[in-house]
C-alpha cells in the first residue's frame, strides 16, 4: 500500500505545490483545506486517483470524519499565513494557528501517525539582536503571528504523544510561482512591481535581514523530513532555508532590479519606518543533519514570475486571490450562511446571568441552615426590596406569572370581566387573565417604544374593564402619567407588568412605588436584570390588598411555614380563609436574590453602557431602527430591541436571525404580538389588521445579547455581524432592489 500523508491547508501557497510532488513521489495525499481561495490551485490533480480533498475547517475537525485514518504524516501547513491577516482578528489567529494545532496533534498521535511535520517560522526570532540566529537563539516575536507560532512550537514539543515524531520546520520567507499565487510576499511583490509599476518601494528602512525560500524548495525540505530516520526529527526544530538567501531587503529590492535589466526599476526606500523584526538566520542543522539544501535560484525565479506577470498567465493580478488579508477581509464581509467566516469563533449566548461567589455562599449558608422554603431569608429578602423600590409592601413569590395572576385574583378579576393589556408581551401577561375567567383585551402599541398606546387603551374600555396591565417593555416605563389620568376617570386601577422593569423609573419614582398603580408585578427568572433562579414579585403601597395577596399566594391559609414551625413560631393554628395557590418564593432563591439585589443598580450601569454601544453604533445605519428612548425615566434596558427596515432589506427578519446565529450571534424575538397567536385568535376572534402597529413590529423586532456579563469586545461582535448582514443584504448601496444578497459567495468548508 502507499503511504498515506494528510496535508492541511494544503491547498495554500505551498501546500498546491507540496501536494502534486508528493503524488510524483508516490505518496496517497490527502488534503484539508477551507479552501479560501477555491479549488483551482488544485485543479491539476484533483481527478488524480491518490488524491482526496476533505473540504474542512481545523477548527472543526469533530466535523472531519475518518480524516487520520491510515495516515502515517500529517504535514500541518494550515494557519493564517502572515502578519497582517493575524491581526484582523486575533482570536480567530489564536484558534488557528495554536488551538487547532494542538488539537490536531493530539488526535494525529491518538490516531498512531507516525511524523507530525508543523510550519513554524523564522519570524520567531522577531527583534533578536544577534548577527546570525540558529536554533538555539532565543526567540523575541513582535507580532501575532509569530507569537502564536512560537507557542505551537512550545505547545507541540511538550505534548505527550509517544510514537509520534514531532517536528517544527522555521521556514523562511517563501517566494516563487505557485498554483495559489501569492502577491503578498516580498519577492513576489516586488517582481509584481517592477513589471507593473517600474518601481520598487522599500519600507522599514531596507536595512531589516529577511531569509528567503523558493516555494519548490519547501516543497522539497518536507519530502526530506518524510524520508528522514525518525531520530533526527523526533522533537526537533529545523530553520528551513539557504544561507545564501539571507537578504537586507534593500538588498533584495536591488536584486530585484538587477534581475529585470530591461525594465529599469527605480528603488525608492523609505527610511523612518525602522521595523522592528530583523533575522538572519543560519541553516546549518538541516543542510547538515537532514541533508537539506534549498537548490532554486532567486535571479531565475524572478525572471520566471516576470514573464509570468507580463504573458498575463496569472490574469487580473489586483484580484483579492492574490492578498491573504484582502481575500480574508472579502471573507470576514460575507455571510457566514454565504461560505464567509462568522464573526465569532465560539456563540455568544443571547443571556446569561452574572453570578458570583457571594451569591453562591449565601446559597451555601442557606442550605446549611437548613431551612429551605419560605422562612426568614425571605422575609429579608422582601423587606430590601420594599426598601429598594420604596414600596411599602413586597410579597416575594415563585414567578411573575404568579404575580399577576395573585393580583388578578386578589383585586376579584373573574368571568364577565375584561382587562386590558398590550399584546406585546409574553403570553403569561395575559394567560393570567384567562385563568381568572376573564378576557384579554389587547390595545395596540407605539412602534417607536413597543409600549402600549395608551389613547387606544382608552378606546377599548368598556363597562366590563376591571384592570389595565400595562408593560414596562425592555425595562423602559409605559406612559403612566397618562395611562394614570384614564385609570382615574374610569375608576380602573392599573397593575403594572414590570418583568422587565426591576431598578427602572418614572418621573423619579421607582417602579414598585408609584402612586398611580395599584401594584407591580417583578420576574427574578435567570434572564431578567437580577435573577433568584426562578421567582417574581408583588410590590404595593395598599396594605389591604397587600395582606390578601400575601394569604392567596400560600394556599389563602393565616400562617407560612415559617411562623408555624420556625424557632420563634407562634402559629400553632391556622385557618383557610380563601382557596389561595401555592406561589410562595423559598429560602434558596431568596438567598440568591439578596445578593443580586445589592449589584442590581451596577448590572444597569453596566448595561446602560452597553446599550449606548449599539445605538451609537446603529445611529446612521437605515435598515435598522432603535427604539425611542423617553425622557424623565430611567431605562433598566433588560433588552436592547432593534426594528429592521425589512423594505431595504433583501431578507426578512427570521432568516436576519438565523444569519446572526451563524455568525455565532445568538438573539431573541421579544415579542411576536400575541393577536396573532393561534390561542388568541382562536379565543378571542381577532385577526392581524386588528393591531396594526403590533402586527407590524412583529414582523421586524430582534433584541440583541445585552447583560453585565457580556465584554465591550462582545458588544463590538455584535454589532459587527449586524452591520454585516446589512452590507451584504441592503437594498440601498445596490439600487436594482436585488441588495446585497449577491455578495461573493465561497466556497464553504465544513
């Protein structure tokens, strides 16, 4: 059988000319390429018969099934290939070119490889002041990629993986033709520029060393290493190069020069750009030890690229294939779902809550205490929110469903009653109401805020009204001022839905505390601003009707478990006064809830900043709308809501959506109007055009991540992928109404 090699990248610069020498040589090659830059470098032997293609990503090689079996080397040339495609995005750089490459060795030694062969670089020796450097010269990388090369050097020569040879070849500056022609590379550009411009601009100074290696030659050193008795690479580090080919890069331009006699270059050096990274290096161990000597002629080399330039052989040199970093910043720019890379390496989940080791002693201690369910850390815990909103009255319970629907039953809301509310919310704001035998009455809402319209509120009430439950959307207060004067001419008390509202306020009031309502309805669910796991909240200022909804959230009985069976318990005997629920907050999730009570007003700071991240970032992007922000009100902004213009988009919002969550943005629709739910429908008799306003934001609303936890290098993702999406499937820069949805499609790997 042939010996089987896997090449990764290997349909790179060097990896199009290593792949079709090896199959000369006799070799079965398998190549693992994202292919970046398409198939054509490997056009020549793609039908050959030992040749495969896995089109596949490093990064996701769980996707790469079978990939290393029957391979005894693996030739790992994938990385992202020069300095300023590393710096594009270095957490993509650190994945690559370090994570993968670990990830890869360990699973090639778990697959018995035999030779591990990994392109490092003599960029490691970056700033060493040393005339010459060698293998045992200390390294001094100044950029990324250096830096991430040196730390796969480190990482690989440590790695437990017995049975498996493992070498680390320093190339040196590559240069020559190549199937992936590169003219981003210091030879080839300035043979590009001699032809094209009759000019050579040398910047750093020229007086910085560089070594130099024809791509053939490369080709060539890794054949060497695959020959090689495993002895003399086991673990070893090789500079790859030819002594003769270290060059000061005026040097080089001059060569250059000299190489195209007829087309009289001019060299124009640009002397206060000292670059730092200076290297000539010495290749004694691998001319000497492996027997390696590069052997291909730079004056020839030039000439051959020269005429390969001029017979346009090469086509459109100015064509982004030929630049690295231009060819990744197309990639960066295009969708993810259109083959382009997304703009995170790892998700970004939509929410998370901030949880930290105070919390998680007081939840210890409670568990200890051994006193779970509703007892005295419940007790405090409603009386530090009482203090916080300046309610007089805080009854904690398990969820903000039971909330409202606790003030549903204890203000007597039942069959032949109606309430009104804004229909976009979560459905529990008005399922609450069904569960009491009355209905909900949706009153459309203000696109600008998604806050319910209080003229329309107005409009829809009638004598069968016995509440209005407005929703604090987002964490921004509703019109209260005048969603209270109707209340008070109708007589009809308002219960606020402030699930989202914890911390917010209204005319320097905090909600929990208005005078207008009659009571507010909190959620601690994970998500929320402060969480208790699950649980919620009753706040008011009506001591009556703070007692009744006290006795209906524990079963309608006089006496907790607390006051029954506590230390101090003085309850021996309680009465059923009403047929109440079972919707009491415990001891854990209160524990949790003091804690995150303390931080709360920091977590809005925080998401405050945040929040004017994206709408700053937003403000003169048409396809997307940020909603109103009201004056005289402090906005909580448990979410950030954009509205898309879908009319200049060539999508709508669902595939927006899911576009984002390939970009590794993951987001949340709050909400899709509840008039157009089957449920409500179905009950209720209405229809779409019902609800104009609501139908129609609908259709176009997405909250993006927004939570303390997040980072300002999170936030600037996301509002990169969305301007992404916008570029590539906006109308207006396009004008035929086709959008951007044309954007350059590669070719996706796995």
């Amino acid at each position: 059988m042939k010996e089987r090699v896997l090449i990764t990248g290997g349909a790179g610069y060097l990896g199009a000319v290593l792949a079709p020498l090896l199959l000369d040589e006799g070799y079965e090659v398998t190549v693992v390429d994202r292919l970046h830059f398409g198939r054509d470098p490997l056009a020549p032997i793609l039908d050959h018969p030992d040749f495969h293609l896995i089109e596949g990503d490093v990064r996701q090689l769980d996707a790469l099934n079978g990939f290393l079996d029957g391979v005894r080397t693996v030739v790992h040339l994938a990385a992202l290939s020069n300095d300023p495609s590393c710096d594009l995005r270095p957490e993509r750089t650190e994945r690559i070119n370090y994570y993968a490459t670990m990830e890869l060795a360990r699973r090639a030694a778990r697959a018995g490889v035999e030779r591990f062969l990994f392109a490092s670089s003599c960029s490691v020796y970056g700033s060493n002041p040393a005339p010459v450097v060698d293998e045992r010269s200390d390294l001094m990388p100044v950029s990324l990629y250096a830096e991430m090369k040196k730390k796969a050097e480190e990482g690989l020569m440590v790695l437990p993986a017995p049975g498996m040879a493992i070498t680390a070849f320093r190339m040196a500056t590559l240069y020559g033709l190549s199937p992936r022609m590169r003219f981003d590379l210091a030879v080839n550009l300035m043979a590009l520029h001699a032809v094209q411009r009759g000019r050579i601009h040398v910047l750093g100074g020229g007086k910085q060393w560089r070594p130099f290696l024809h791509v053939v030659d490369a080709a060539r050193a890794y054949l060497h290493a695959m020959r090689a008795p495993l002895e003399l690479i086991d673990h070893q580090t090789y500079n790859i190069g030819g002594n003769e080919q270290n060059y000061q890069i005026g040097e080089l331009a001059t060569l250059v020069q000299q190489a195209l006699p007829d087309l009289k270059v001019a060299i124009e050096t640009v002397p206060d750009d000292d670059d730092k990274r200076s290297y000539r290096v010495a290749f004694d161990k691998s001319n000497q030890t492996l027997g390696f000597r590069a052997t291909c002629d730079m004056e020839e080399a030039i000439t051959e690229m020269a005429r390969a330039i001029q017979s346009g052989v090469l086509g459109d040199t100015t064509d982004l294939k030929y630049y690295t970093v231009k060819q990744l910043q197309r990639c960066d720019q295009t969708p993810a779902r259109l083959g382009g890379d997304p703009v995170r390496e790892t998700p970004l989940l939509f929410a998370q809550p901030q949880i930290g080791q105070e919390e998680e002693q007081e939840v210890i201690d409670t568990l200890r205490s051994g006193w779970l369910t509703r007892g005295p850390k419940t007790d405090a815990f409603e009386r530090e929110l009482a203090e916080y909103t300046g309610a007089q009255h805080a009854i904690a319970v398990s969820s903000c469903t039971a909330a409202l629907h606790l003030c549903l039953a204890a203000h007597d809301v039942g069959p032949g009653d109606e309430v009104i509310t804004s229909p976009i919310t979560f459905p529990a704001t008005a399922n609450v109401v069904f569960h009491q035998g009355a209905t909900p009455v949706f009153a459309d809402i203000d696109p600008q805020t998604l806050n319910i319209d209080p003229e329309d509120v107005e409009r829809r009430i009638t004598g069968r009204t016995k509440a209005i439950v407005p929703v604090h959307m987002a964490g921004q207060p509703a019109d209260m001022q005048a969603l209270s004067e109707i209340a008070r001419r109708h007589g009809i008390p308002l219960i606020e839905d402030a699930a989202h509202a914890i911390g917010s306020e209204y005319a320097g009031q905090r909600i929990g505390n208005l005078d207008s309502s009659l009571a507010a309805c909190f959620s601690f669910y994970p998500i929320k601003n402060m969480t208790t796991g699950e649980g919620g909240a009753v706040l008011t200022n009506d001591d009556e009707f703070a007692d009744r909804v006290r006795l209906l959230s524990l079963h309608g009985i006089t006496s907790d478990a607390w006051k029954r069976y506590g230390v101090n318990g003085s309850k021996q005997h309680w009465e059923t006064l009403e047929p109440g629920f079972k919707y009491n907050m415990t001891d854990i999730q209160a524990a949790l809830g003091r804690v995150q009570l303390k931080r709360l007003d920091g977590f809005i700071q925080q998401r405050t900043r945040y929040a004017a991240m994206y709408a700053d970032a937003f403000r003169n992007l048409p396809e997307v709308t940020v909603l109103r922000q009201v004056s005289d009100v402090r906005h909580a902004w448990h979410l950030f809501i954009i509205l898309l213009r879908t009319d200049l988009l060539t999508i709508g919002r669902d595939e927006f959506v899911q576009a984002l969550r390939e970009e590794n943005i993951l987001t949340g629709i709050h909400f899709r109007s509840l008039h157009i739910q089957p449920l409500y429908q179905q009950r209720l008799g209405l229809h779409r055009q019902d609800l104009p306003q609501a139908a129609d934001v609908s259709d176009r609303l997405l909250s993006l991540p927004l939570y303390p936890k997040m980072t300002e290098r999170d936030v600037r993702d996301v509002v990169e992928a969305v301007q992404k999406l916008v570029r590539s499937y906006g109308k207006l820069s396009h004008g035929d109404g086709a959008g951007r949805k044309q954007a350059p499609q590669l070719v996706a790997g796995a």
